[in-house]
C-alpha cells in the first residue's frame, strides 16, 4: 500500500516544542494516527502513543488529577492521545495537565470537531495549535504517483481517502469506500448526539448529495423530510462538525444586487458523496460529473488555503438575476474568481469584474487538472 507525505507534518514539526498542545482535527480514516505516530518516531523512548479508546488508557484521565495521567506517561516527553474526544472533560483535564508538567508535549486527535473542540477549545484557549487533515489533496497525491486522467476520474468517482487511493485494486477500494460510509461516516453523530432519528440524518445526506453545487433550502429541505427547520438546521451544523459535508457561503458586498444569505452544500469527499447515493459507477458517462467536478475542486481550493496561518475565505457568488461563478477566494482585499468546467469553453466574468476589476479570473478545467 502507497504512503502519501502529508503537507500539514512540516507545519506541525515546526510547532512542537513550543510549551503548547498540538490538535489535529479530521473526519475518521484520514491518517491522523498514522501521522501522529510519524511525529513520535525521531523521538524514540521518549515518544509515547496512547488510544483513548482503550478502558485502560481512558482511566488514567481524570478532572483535576494531572499526576494519574503522568503515570500512564511514565518518563515519555513527547505523547500522542489518540481520539481524544473520547474522554469526558479532555480540554479541562489537559490544560491541568499541561499547567502542571509544561516540559512534556501533547499531541492530541480527534475524528470530529463538534466533540473534541467543545470539550477543548475553550479550557485550551492560547495552550494550543490546531490543524486539519482531510483526505489526500491532489499535490500530495501527485507526490507519490503521477495524476493521469484515469486516476483523476477515479478520485471523483471514489474519492481521496489515504486507503482508497494507495490501494491497488479497483474491487477492493469500492469496499473500503463502502466500509468507511457504512461503519464511520456516522459513527461520531449517533454516539455522541443519541440522535433519536437517525434515519433522518441518512436522508438528509442523500438530499443534500443529489444538490451538491445547488443552492440550498431549509425550508425545501425540511418539508422534503417531513421535519422541522430548527431540526434540518441542527443535524446540518452535526454533519459539518463532523467532517461530512461543509458550507459555501455567498459573497456579497452589493446585497441589494448579490445573494447574501444563501449557501451550497459540498461533501469533504467525493467518494462519500457517491456512496451516500450509492451511485459510485464510472464519472466519465454521468449527468453529475460537473457537480462532482465542481465537489472536487471547491475542496481542493480548501485544502490549500487551509495550509495557510490565514486561509482565504471562499464563497460563491450569484447576482439577483441568476449570473454565477463557482467560487470566490477572498484574502484581505485581494478577489480570485474560479468557474470550473468539464471542457475548455468561454466563461464570461463580465458582469463581475465589472463590480471588482481588480479581481483575478480563471477557468478550471478538468484537462488542466491532470496537466498541473
């Protein structure tokens, strides 16, 4: 099996050491423990990796007893904690721990956010550095293997989990895309939330993945599933804080001509997206491929801003009489406006370069993808 290089290890080695926590956030399956445990490896006997799944490791943590948890560490310096979010109080427990024994680095991991960042962010606020890990972008893949139009196609049609892409065998990555929307795409949801309709949130998925590149209505949403707005609204923000689906705002500096309030729904993984719909067959003859285009380079976009100490904020934008481009990048003043297209064609940008001249316009095609 193929070991990608992720971009954010660097960025990370470059934080250890600074009398803070390091958080590394991610959807599960992603390569976060395989990454924490690379962290560990130049420091030898004084690494120490930890499964806060385990009974075993989980007793040791306990509010407002930082010495329990050095005797798990013994002599360790430099520990990973592993699914962190597992422990009740994980944020109040570290930050004890850390004011008590600041010479011993933490590295903790969390396979969602809405769990482990409730429970540390505020008690670690200032004692820590955060990241997140997606699945493989496009450069890091490109790093270990060429991107031909072939491998491209598949990326879109079963996404970019680590496991998926090194796997050799076309059968065996349809399983393992099967397995991880089957046995973890919700697994942090149900446990954490007891949802009591859980179908409700399988539903929702399925509207929200045959809309990917649409705008989306609560209100259509919520009478489509026979639910409240309130209830759509709530296991919207659980699938966002849980690395399923994310949210692309509108960009607007003009409301009384430009959308403000209105939103796209993207899949952090296309192959989820298509699983989720159970529609994982070839990309190149589908009626989805420009939404899963779309899907794919939104993402990627994503994934590089977030390497950045201040990542640009990314829209889309739509005027009042239906004029779109797919994807606004806002950093400070500077504009970039990106239409992206299955084959090279005329894009106008116009009408919005008319209101921001100053912007950077681009077409995207799925060709240039492969020749980058």
């Amino acid at each position: 099996m193929l070991i990608f290089e992720r971009r954010i290890e660097n960025r990370i080695k470059e934080r250890l050491g600074k009398g803070r926590a390091i958080l590394i956030f991610g959807p599960r399956q992603v390569g976060k423990t395989t990454l924490a445990k690379k962290l560990l490896l130049p420091h030898g006997e004084a690494g120490g990796y930890f499964n806060c799944e385990l009974t075993t490791v989980r007793k040791h943590f306990l509010l407002g007893q930082p010495e329990a948890l050095l005797e798990l560490i013994g002599k360790k310096k430099t520990v990973v904690f592993d699914e962190a979010q597992t422990i009740e109080n994980i944020g109040a427990i570290l930050k004890a721990f850390l004011d008590t024994y600041p010479d011993i680095q933490v590295i903790a991991t969390g396979s969602s956010s809405f769990d482990l960042a409730n429970k540390i962010n505020e008690p670690l606020t200032g004692r820590a550095f955060e990241f997140v890990l997606l699945p493989l972008a496009l450069d890091e893949i490109a790093r270990t293997v060429p991107v031909t139009e072939q491998l491209l196609l598949e990326l879109l049609r079963l996404g970019s989990y680590p496991a998926i892409v090194g796997e050799p065998d076309a059968t065996v990555r349809e399983d393992l895309l099967r397995n991880i929307a089957t046995n973890y795409l919700y697994k942090d949801i149900f446990i954490f939330e007891s949802l009591r309709r859980p179908k409700l949130v399988e539903d929702l998925l399925v509207a929200l993945a045959q809309q990917v590149g649409s705008t989306v209505s609560l209100n259509e949403l919520a009478e489509t599933l026979g639910a409240t707005r309130t209830t759509v609204q709530k296991y919207l923000t659980l699938l966002e804080q849980a690395y399923v689906i994310f949210r692309l705002p509108s960009f607007s500096r003009n409301p009384r001509n430009e959308l403000k309030k209105a939103f796209k729904i993207f899949f952090y993984d296309t192959g989820i997206r298509n699983a989720v719909l159970d529609r994982i067959a070839p990309v190149a003859g589908r009626g989805d491929k420009g939404a899963l285009l779309e899907n794919f380079v939104v993402l990627e976009r994503m994934k590089h801003g977030m390497r950045e100490t201040f990542p640009p904020k990314l829209a889309f934008w739509r005027t009042r009489k239906g004029e779109e481009i797919d994807l606004i990048e806002e950093h400070g003043e500077a504009l970039s406006a990106y239409e992206y297209k299955w084959k090279d064609e005329n894009v106008s940008f116009r009408t919005f370069l008319r209101k921001y001249p100053n912007a950077h316009a681009q077409v995207v095609t799925f060709q240039a993808l492969v020749q980058r």
